[in-house]
C-alpha cells in the first residue's frame, strides 16, 4: 500500500520513481516513525499519511520549479527533512542543504543521510538568521526553499538572502495566499525579490488547497537583512 500511493503520486506529478527511490523512501519513513518515538519529529506517523502529507507535498515543488541539472538548494527550517530530502532522493543530481536549528532533529537528518548513502547532502545546525549572515551561505544558493506556517514577510526574510541573483526562493503555503504575498510586496522589494508567480499545486490525496510562492532574485539583499534572530517573526518587514 505505501508503495503503490507513492509510485501513484508521483506517476501524477510526472515524476519517474526507480525501485531503489522506492526502497529509499521507504526507509526514511520507518526511521521517521522510529525515531519519533523519543524526538518527536513530526505529529504525521499513518504511513499514507506520511506519503501524502510528507513526501508527495515535499515532491510537489518539483511542479512549479524544475531546477537546473546540479542546482544548489537549501532547506530551510527543514525539521525532519520536508521537503529537502524527498526532492534529494527524487532528484540525486541536486546538491542540497538542510538547515535546522533543532539539534535533535539534525541527528535525525545525519542519520538518515548516512542509511540512504546520499551524497551531496549536508545538514547545518544553525538558525536561519545567523546561517544567512555566513559567508559559507549567503547568495551561495539557486533555489531556497522552506515549508513552514510564518506569513510571507518573515519567510522571504530569512528565504531571500540565501538564493544568489538569479535564483529564486520557494515559499510553500497553504489557502489565502494571494493576500498575504501583497501585504509583503515592500519586504520582497527591500530583499531584492520580485513575485515570479503563484502557482497552485495539487498534491495526491490531499484535498486542501496548496501553493508554491516563487519570487526571482533580481538584486542582491542589502546586508543589514536578515536582522538578528526573532526579529523577522516579530517585527515583520513593511508592518
């Protein structure tokens, strides 16, 4: 069953899935649940839930954004690995960072990283605002990504100053989503940013409307952003 909804589901997002995907997919998700018995990882534990909920929303960015052959991508706030990992596994050409500021979450990554023997992976304990101030990391980037609950302001924030010019940021969201990216147009404009588009996605057995915010770099962000740790989340960009 775990098997056949996620060869469906990425049948349906026109993803090609090779039976050692299928295998690796499957044991990232028995250590998730393994693991979550004493991290707490993730509330989401049903296998197909798992499938739905984890990898194929994970899986469908690759919808709306087809990075180039070796693209870079960071991860950001990537808790148990959504959606990094699945678009790792799914897309072994891609060098992809996972940024977590949870420790006991990072050993989880590490652990899965070392199982699945997948290179050109590497996860970074830090937050977000101080890892975009390293040098290692800021505009190193094609694509940033994250798939999280913060308004548009805040996300493109601690997104934006990742991606070089040129590249873009990926903002999952859920509904609303046409007003909160105008409440940030001057926090997009003040990070270099420039709304591509808003692309709806439809996700597999998944009812709830979804979204992939795509803003283009078109300058680079001035240095003084991100602003130090919390400062986003509380005192967002325009408000």
């Amino acid at each position: 069953m775990f098997r056949s909804a996620l060869l469906g589901g990425a049948r349906v997002l026109g993803l090609p899935m090779s039976p050692h995907q299928l295998a690796q997919f499957e044991r990232y998700a028995a250590d998730l649940v393994e693991w979550n018995r004493r991290a707490n990882l993730t509330t989401i534990v049903d296998p197909l839930d798992i499938v739905r909920k984890h990898f194929l929303d994970s899986l469908s960015v690759l919808s709306v954004c087809d990075p180039d052959l070796g693209a870079r991508i960071v991860d950001v706030g990537s808790g148990a690995g959504f959606p990094g990992l699945p678009l790792r596994i799914a897309r072994p050409d891609l060098h992809v960072t996972l940024l977590e500021a949870t420790r006991k979450k990072c050993d989880f990554l590490r652990h899965v990283v070392g199982v699945l023997a997948l290179d050109n992976v590497h996860v970074v304990n830090a937050r977000a605002e101080d890892a975009a101030r390293d040098a290692a990391h800021r505009e190193r980037y094609d694509v940033s990504v994250a798939r999280a609950v913060a308004e548009a302001p805040t996300l493109l924030e601690i997104l934006l100053p990742f991606v070089k010019v040129g590249g873009c940021a990926l903002a999952m969201k859920s509904g609303g989503v046409e007003a909160e990216v105008e409440r940030a147009g001057a926090a997009i404009a003040a990070l270099g940013g420039r709304v591509q588009r808003i692309a709806p996605v439809s996700v597999p057995g998944i009812d709830e409307p979804r979204y992939v915010v795509v803003v283009d770099k078109v300058t680079p962000t001035p240095g003084k952003y991100p602003r130090r740790a919390g400062m986003p989340h509380k005192r967002p960009i325009g408000n």
